[in-house]
C-alpha cells in the first residue's frame, strides 16, 4: 500500500507499507508512476522500510520504476531497514541496479549525488 | 509433531496473502526462526500467486494449497488444474517469464528454490501444475 509521497525538492520519495504481492503491486505501480510523471522530478526513491512483506511482485515493481527513472535520466534508490527484504532484493537482482540506504533521507542524498 | 492442513479456494488474488497466512500460522507451534517462517510465506506466496495468474489467468478453478508437517519437516504442495507449463526446465530458468509486458521478473521459481530446500514441479499443458517444496524448519 502507498503511505504518502514527500516531496524532496529534485526526488520524490514514495513512502510504502505493509504487504507488496501482486494484488497490491499494479495498484501501486501506477500511483507511483503517475506521481512521478506529474511532479516532474528526475529522481525517485521508494522508501520500504514500513513494508513487512514482499515477494517477486516487489522485485518487479522496483526493477520496472528503475528502468523509467533512468531512462529518463533520473536516479532510483530504496530506503530499506534490517534484513527483512535483503535476501530478497538481492536474489531479485535489485542491489547491482539501486542503491540501498536506511532511510529515505539518506537516499535521496545519493540520488543528488 | 505430525499435522497437515488441506485447503481449497478460488483462483482470487485476495487469497495469496490468505494462503502465506495459513501457511505461517501452520508451521508457529515449531516456533520457527523469524527467517525461516518469511522464506516459507513467500515461497507459499509465489506458488499460489503463479497458479492464479499463469493456471487459471481469468478462468475459474480451484487452487489446493497442501500443508503438511513431519517431524520438523514441511512439505508444501500447490495445485492447479489450468493451463499447465509446456517447458518446466525453460519456465524454471531465473528470470523466464511468459508475462514481461506485466513487468514481471520471472523469479518466482527461482524464490521458492532457493528459499526452501527442494522444489519439483510437475506439469502437462492443458491438464494443471504441482508444485511440491520442502524445507526442514
Ligand atoms: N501454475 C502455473 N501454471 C502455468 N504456468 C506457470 C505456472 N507457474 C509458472 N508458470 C510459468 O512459468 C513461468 C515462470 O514462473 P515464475 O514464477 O518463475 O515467473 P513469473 O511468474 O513469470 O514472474 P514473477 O514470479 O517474477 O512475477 C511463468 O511465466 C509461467 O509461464
Ligand atoms: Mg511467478
């Protein structure tokens, strides 16, 4: 589920929580997706770090909003806390595309990178 | 302890989170490692959400989700009677998927077998799906 966006001047953050499967992943793919397009900031960060569960529906939302941002030039970081989804996005091949950070404050630092 | 739980239900995705549910609530009395009770919700989770959407996609059916504890040993089965898998080797390939206008990432199989222990998927086009793991808790 969507939390709320925060707007971080050149980043948009996209706060989730509970469960992301894939009966909440289309949903929230095109929330995310037409936030991103109307706030018309490059970077994006998705913080997870309320999220407390996630299976290969996640990987894909995340490898998908990675595949947008940087094509249009952005960057993407997650905000993930403790190891809860670690082994997951690792398996998924997240952590060789996004940076991890443990907290969306710190992610969106190195989207500005 | 020996127990087993059987269940049925309609191809709905509502009960992908009902199934890895049933699943974590099974194995608790084994007061499994916090690691291991996730590993088993979101193997349980991709095999059941694979049998709603690529099994049945928009047709009806049911979905038999199979519990059953020996000793510290689980076994999970998930059953379909849709389509089937025409390639089992290809469809278990890291990153194969026969939806990637849906932005799937074809790690589903890949999950459940590295999350559980074994994995066998057992399948024939037109007649359904098995998919059988095991892991020691
Ligand atoms: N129960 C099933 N019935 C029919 N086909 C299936 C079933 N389970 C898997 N498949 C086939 O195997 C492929 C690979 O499955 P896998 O779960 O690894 O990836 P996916 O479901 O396509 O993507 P993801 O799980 O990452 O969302 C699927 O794309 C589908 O073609
Ligand atoms: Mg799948």
């Amino acid at each position: 589920m969507l939390k709320e966006f925060i707007d971080c001047g050149r980043a948009l953050v996209a706060v989730l929580e509970g469960e992301i499967d894939q009966r909440s992943a289309s949903a929230l793919r095109e929330r995310i997706d037409i936030e991103y397009e109307l706030s018309r900031k490059p970077h994006l960060v998705l913080d997870l770090t309320d999220v407390t569960f996630m299976d290969s529906a996640g990987i894909g939302l995340i490898i998908g909003r990675w595949k947008n941002v940087t094509s249009a030039g952005g960057k993407l970081a997650l905000a993930v806390a403790g190891h809860k989804l670690i082994k997951i996005l690792e398996l998924g091949g997240v952590t060789r595309l996004v940076k991890l950070c443990p907290d969306y404050r710190r992610a969106v630092e190195e989207c500005l990178r | 302890m020996n127990n087993y739980l059987k269940t049925q239900f309609p191809p709905l995705d509502i009960n992908e989170s009902l199934a890895r549910g049933m699943a974590a609530f099974f194995i608790l009395p084994l007061d499994p490692s916090v690691e291991d009770a996730e590993d088993v919700k979101t193997a349980v989770s991709e095999a059941v959400t694979n049998a709603i959407i690529h099994g049945y996609r928009d047709r009806s059916g049911a979905v038999e989700l199979e519990l059953n504890l020996e000793g510290r040993e689980l076994t999970v089965t998930v059953r379909d009677s849709g389509a089937g898998i025409e390639d089992i080797e290809r469809a278990r390939t890291p990153m194969f998927t026969t939806r990637p206008e849906e932005e799937r990432s074809g790690m589903g199989f890949t999950i459940m077998e590295s999350f559980m222990d074994s994995l066998e998927v057992e399948s024939a086009p037109g007649c359904g799906t098995a998919v059988t793991m095991k892991k020691r808790l």
